[in-house]
C-alpha cells in the first residue's frame, strides 16, 4: 500500500545607565570579593543539582491529545477517472483518535482509534499512521486511516487522507473506497470536521442519533468546500 499511499499525497537591551557591578565593590574589599565567588560557585552548584534533580524526576510529557473527526465525501468517481456510478454516493463516518501530533508514527495500529459509525461495508478493522511535517509546522501532518488496500480487488476497503491535522485547519486531503470489485472509487467533493476533546467527553452518540444529526450539518461544515484536485494527466 506504500506505493498507493505516496500517489495519494516542513532583542536588544534597551541603552540605560549600567548598574554598578559587585565586582567593582569587591575591589575595595578583597576578603567581599573572594567570599562572594565562593558564595556564587556553591549556590550554582546547588541550583544544577537542583535542575538535574528536577529533570530526573519531572521528564516531559508527550503532546498527546485527542480528535473527534466526523467526514463525508461525494462526487465519487472511478480511479481512473472512468465514470461507472459508485455503490455508496455519499460517504459518512465518526471517529475519535489519540495520538501526540508531534511525533510521526509510521506503523500502522489501531491503538488510539475508536470507530463510531461508517457507512461502509468494511472487511478490516480500520488502522492508521501519521507524519508529522516536522521544522517549524512540527505539531500537524497527514493523517491516514484505512483498512488493508482499497486497491485490492474483491475487497471492501477504504482509505482517508486528512492534512494540517493537529494543525488549527485540517482538511481533507483524499477518500477513496473499494466495495467488493476491482473498481477504486475516488471522492470529488468532501468535507471534515476536526475537533479537539478533553477526556472526560469520550462517550460516543449512539449512530442512530448521530447519523441524521450529522447528514443535517453537512450544510454548515460546508460539504462543497473542499473539491478534489485531478493528478495531470
């Protein structure tokens, strides 16, 4: 799927009178200025035990956070751009995702991903990785989540690409799905919503609830924002 997947896609101070220095004070007092370096060689001893002591004990902790991401996609065309109707002319799904969106995680897992609905026929529990852009936009990147090989014929299989995620404007990057023939179905038109939740807002709406409430907002996510962009031929 590797192959596929890469088709599919980085002040001066201000001018002011200067304090008098303690070394100059020293000067007139030779036993001041030895007791002060004394006194200043301890106390810095002291403050990098401390912050090394401090380091041990209080490591870093990872950026991790977690996503509500709902998506739909239409427009569906066949991948080599012939035109057969696809089986499933909108696409819908519901998803929540934990993962820290400064480090790359290039193996695909299904840790972290709790599907709530998608309408799909799928025969593989979905998974995903992620890369990181890295340099100064470290913290958002492509996000894919998919099955097996939505190139795979007699399967039924998708994938979805979102970029910026992390980022303050994810967007779809690409949805493309295979039900059951050899026919790759890409999306033309699309949306997703990306929304950062605290812990404590894990639970998922039951899909009953959350289908038609969410079919009913495609509107205000604003559905035909986001058009594919044809590969040259």
């Amino acid at each position: 799927m590797g192959g596929r997947m890469g088709k599919l896609r980085a002040a001066p101070h201000g001018a002011g009178r200067p304090a008098r220095s303690s070394g100059t004070q020293a000067m007139a007092n030779p036993e001041r200025k030895t007791g002060g370096r004394l006194r200043l060689a301890i106390g810095g001893a002291a403050m990098g035990g401390a912050i090394l002591a401090l380091g041990a004990v209080a490591p870093a902790a990872a950026a991790t956070m977690t996503y509500d991401v709902t998506f739909a996609a239409t427009d569906f065309q066949w991948y080599d751009n012939s035109p057969p109707p696809a089986p499933v002319p909108l696409a819908l799904g519901h998803f929540t995702i934990t993962l820290d969106p400064t480090q790359s995680h290039s193996t695909p897992t299904t840790s972290g991903l709790a599907v709530d609905f998608v309408n799909l026929n799928l025969d593989f529990p979905l998974q995903w990785v992620y890369q990181d852009y890295g340099g100064s936009q470290t913290g958002q990147g492509n996000l894919f989540v998919f099955g097996h090989d939505v190139f795979t014929q007699g399967t039924n299989d998708m994938l979805l690409a979102l970029k910026g995620f992390g980022g303050t404007s994810p967007g779809l990057l690409e949805l493309v799905y295979i039900q059951g023939t050899d026919t790759t179905y890409a999306a033309q038109l699309g949306t997703v919503h990306v929304k950062e939740i605290a812990p404590t807002a894990l639970a998922t709406t039951p899909i009953p609830a959350a289908l038609p409430l969410f079919v009913s907002a495609l509107g205000g996510l604003g559905l035909f924002g986001w058009r594919r962009r044809r590969s040259a031929a």
